[in-house]
C-alpha cells in the first residue's frame, strides 16, 4: 500500500481571493483566445474559398475575352502604310515674372474696386 503525504496550509482569506480571481480571469481569457482562434480558422477557409472562387472567375473571363478575340477579324496592312507618330505638342506657359506682373495689376485694380 502507498502512503501519500498530505500537507495542509493555511492562506489569508484575501489571498485566497485574489489568486481564485487571478485563476478565473485567466481562463475567460484562454477560452477567449479560444474563441478568436476559432474565428480564424473559420475567416481562413472563407478567404480561401474566396481566393478559389476569384481565381475560376477570372479565368472565366480571360477564356472569354480569348474566345471574343478570336472571332474578331484581323485585317492586314500593307507594309507601306506606317503608323504616324503623334506630334509634339508644345504648351506654352507664360513665365513665372510675367505671371508675377500680372497678379500686381489684378491686385491694383481690385484695391481700386474696393477703395
């Protein structure tokens, strides 16, 4: 037979207390994080059915857009003909002095509206 050696010791009420507080505190905090990593795993597979489901979309549509062009005619040019090339269009903008110059006069003529 086993003989177990019992040992008992005595704890202030308010010890007892709080350290029961401290242990029922860290549970809800463990079967809280619990909960969060079950809603994890439940946006994880969402996010990956999601991911599937946007993949075979748009697969869809690329194997459609290739289908379209397809069916459209190519037309073929002859070799002299040559894409023109845009001109160069250049804008002129007045300089900073002449900018500067006229902001004096509207400012004049606003003073004179005004006085």
């Amino acid at each position: 037979m086993v003989s177990k050696d019992e040992l008992y010791i005595s704890i202030a009420p308010e010890d007892y207390r709080k350290t029961k507080s401290n242990v029922l505190i860290s549970q809800a905090d463990l079967l809280i994080t619990l909960k969060r990593l079950h809603n994890l795993k439940v946006l994880s597979r969402q996010k990956n059915d999601f991911k599937k489901r946007l993949h075979k979309l748009l697969s869809l549509t690329l194997s459609g857009i290739d289908s379209i062009q397809e069916e459209i005619p190519t037309t073929k040019l002859p070799k002299s003909v040559q894409k023109e090339e845009p001109s160069k269009l250049k804008a002129s903008f007045p300089k900073r002095d002449e900018i500067n110059d006229e902001l004096i006069l509207i400012r004049e003529k606003l003073r004179e509206l005004n006085s």
